[in-house]
C-alpha cells in the first residue's frame, strides 16, 4: 500500500474500533491500481455526520448534507463521506437529496463508473462488485448499472466520461459509448461551474485529442458554452502542440486562442470564469494576436507568470516564441513593481503643493513608464530633474 493511504489508515482504524466500517474509495483507489499519482485519499464510511464528528479532535463540516466532513489528522485532511444513495434527480441535475445508508455496496452502485466505485479496506483489499479491477485492466470506462439510465440520473457524467477518457487515455466501454452519444444532449442542464471543471481535466490530460474527436463526433460542443457550432475551431485545438503539464491558465488561453471570439471577456463570462482569470487570459490573448515583439513595459505589465503564459500560449499555435530570453530582457528592467519607484504620489502632490486626483494617477503612470522603458533613471533627483524642466519641454 502506498504511504498515501498508510498515512491514512488511523482514520479508518478510529471508524472501525467505533464499530463503524470505514473504507478508501473512488478517484485515490483507481489511480493506486492504475500506478499514478494518488493526490487525495477520499474516505466512505458507514458513521453518520454527526458520528465521525464525534471520533475526530479537529473536523470541518465541508458538505454536510450530502455526508461529507473533512478530518484532520496532522496536516493531512481527507474527506470522509457516509454511505449514500442518492435521492430524485430533478432536470438530469445533482440530485435534489441524499439518504445516507449503512452498506457500503449500496454506495458504490450510486458512483459514476465501475473504475471509480472500488473500495479498498484497511489490509488493502478490495471491495469490486462491478469489476472496476477488470475494467481498469482493460482500460474501459464503463457505467456502473444501465449507461442511459446513469446518463440521465446526470448529466455531468457525460462530461465526466471524456474528460477521464482523455485523462486516462482510455477508452468508452461500447454500451456507455452508445448511451453518451444518445443522451448527449442532456448536458445541456448541467450547471456551467460542474461543465468547467471537467473540462479543465480535459484539456491537461494527455489523451485531449482522442477526448476532442468524440466531442466533435457526438456533437457536445453544442452544449458547451459559446462553443455551438464551433467544431472548427475544436480541431484547430486538438492540433495545438500542448506542453507535458498546461496549466489552468494555459487552457483557457487555448480554447480562446481556437476560437477567436468576437469577446473574449464575453465568451470566458459564460464558462462563468473568475474575473482574475478572465483578465489574465484577455491580456495574454491580446499580446499574442497583435503579433509584435515585447517592450520592456509590456514585460513590466505582464509579471513572470503573463509572460510564462504568453510564450507558451504562441508555442501553442506555433508562432515564435523565446521563454528564457523574455524572462531574461524582464530581470533586466530597471523596476519590477511601482512600490520600487524612488518616488511616489506623496511625493508629487508635495511637490506640485496639489491634492491628489486624476492627475496624480496619470503622472505616475507616466513616470513609470520611463522608468521602466529607460528614459528616466530611478532616482529620486532625476525624476525631480525631469519634471522641473524635461516635463515642460514634452
Ligand atoms: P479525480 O482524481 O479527478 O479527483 P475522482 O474520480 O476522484 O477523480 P471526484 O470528483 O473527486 O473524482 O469524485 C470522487 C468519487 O465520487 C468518484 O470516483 C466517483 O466514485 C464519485 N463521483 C463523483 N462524481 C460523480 C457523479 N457525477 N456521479 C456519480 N458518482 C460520482
Ligand atoms: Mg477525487
């Protein structure tokens, strides 16, 4: 067993000494079998809430009501979830309740598919009532019970099916396969913020292409946001050469990179896209497609992490592109943050005997730039220099 899970074990030993069964489960238990990297070790247990609440020192409601508490223990924390079935599925969305149950087989027949609904006990033996070792084996994603029923049940599985056939480079058992291009259209209920963190998987999984040409040969971009009738712009991205690991950024730089919408902002919006996000990868968009060479305020504008972004966004659609030497021309600036200037607002409005506005604001700005591009020294004599006389002159 991995020392992942080792570390883990006292946490089921405590569930089990208090008489409750206690098991590791879903995504950690697939990828053990699978020898990748387990990230985090998620816990199913026969204890109620309020139960595993009572075994544990420190513990964090974090989805209670569908039985989930996370427990920590040193500072490691796992999420330890009770036995469920899941209530009515209202419009092929998350259903609208839980019941928690006390049989482990009954949880696993609620998972999504037969690889993700293995539970491992504490002597690392494994609880397989749907073959999930086997499909494993056979590298198949494969629904647990009836396909379009799970289908249905929801949607997001759908999403879910492609974005682990890219991450795991499998393939889709035939009868998913067949109910994944039926009920494809069914995606088209599911929340935008569920769509997006699959689609993130997606993109930074390996086996993206293969995931691209089941999207655009089952029609799904149609119910992706802004993305109805873009199958063009979807093989363009399965052709862009992607780094070994892309980062979020570089995902959503990519997809706006094959789409080319008409707003960018607009567009990022109905992937409801944190405003950060939606900025960075704006700014990133709009300094590759106009095509010119960096100048030293644009570097100062674009921090390590923007350039890191922009040179992989143009290796991405082959257009030239130079890391080390943009990363290096940037170390070289004369400043690195506004904070590094040799002077600031107060210093201006004491010199102008003004109150602060717009002007200041604008004034800054344009020392900054000079600074930075080299045209005036960081220093606060030369920078009084320059707007006793140099300023009145330009
Ligand atoms: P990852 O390694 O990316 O976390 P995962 O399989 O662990 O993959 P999670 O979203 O963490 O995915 O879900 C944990 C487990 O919960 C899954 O392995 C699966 O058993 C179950 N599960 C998650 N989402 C669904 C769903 N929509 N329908 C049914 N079961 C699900
Ligand atoms: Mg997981």
């Amino acid at each position: 067993m991995d020392l992942i899970f080792k570390k883990a074990l006292p946490v089921l030993e405590t569930l089990e000494q208090a008489g409750y069964e206690a098991y590791f489960v879903g995504g950690a238990v697939r990828d053990y079998l699978l020898k990748r990297d387990v990230n985090d070790v998620d816990i199913a247990t026969s204890a109620f809430p309020e139960e595993v609440k009572q075994l544990f020192r420190k513990t964090y409601d974090t989805g209670i009501e569908h039985g989930t508490v996370t427990v920590r223990l040193g500072d490691e924390l796992y999420e330890v979830t009770t036995f469920r079935t899941e209530g009515k599925y209202v419009d092929f969305r998350r259903p609208s309740e839980v019941k928690f149950v006390r049989s482990l087989e009954e949880d696993l027949l609620r998972r999504d598919f037969t690889m993700n609904a293995i539970a491992m006990d504490k002597s690392g033996k494994l609880h397989d009532p749907f073959s999930g070792e086997l499909a494993i084996l056979r590298r198949e994603i494969k629904a647990v019970g009836e396909p379009e029923h799970r289908f249905r049940e929801d949607a997001l599985r759908i999403m879910r099916a492609v974005r682990f056939l890219s991450q795991l480079e499998f393939t889709l058992e035939e009868k998913t396969r067949q109910a994944l291009k039926k009920e494809v259209s069914l995606l088209a209920h599911t929340a935008v913020e569920r769509i997006r963190v699959e689609w993130v998987k997606l993109v930074q999984g390996k086996g993206r292409v293969c995931a691209f040409k089941l999207i655009i040969e089952t029609c799904m971009e149609r119910y992706l946001p802004g993305l109805l009738d873009k199958k063009e712009a979807l093989a363009k991205l399965a052709s862009f050469k992607f780094p070994e690991k892309p980062s979020e950024d570089l995902v959503w730089l990519s997809l706006v990179l094959a789409v080319h919408p008409d707003s960018v902002r607009a567009f990022l919006r109905a992937w409801k896209l944190s405003n950060q996000q939606t900025k960075r990868t704006e700014q990133a968009y709009a300094l590759i497609q106009e095509e010119k060479p960096w100048t030293n305020y644009k570097l100062y504008q674009a921090q390590i992490e923007g350039i890191r972004l922009v040179e992989s966004g143009k290796a991405l659609i082959g257009q030239e592109n130079d890391l080390q030497v943009a990363l290096a021309n940037y170390e070289a600036l004369p400043i690195h943050a506004r904070s590094e200037m040799a002077i600031d607002g107060r210093f201006l409005m004491a010199f102008y005997e003004k109150t602060g506005g717009p002007w200041l604001s604008e004034l800054l700005i344009e020392i900054e730039q000079k600074i930075v591009s080299g045209e005036l020294q960081n220093q606060e004599e030369a920078i009084r220099r320059w707007l006793l006389d140099g300023k009145s002159e330009s």
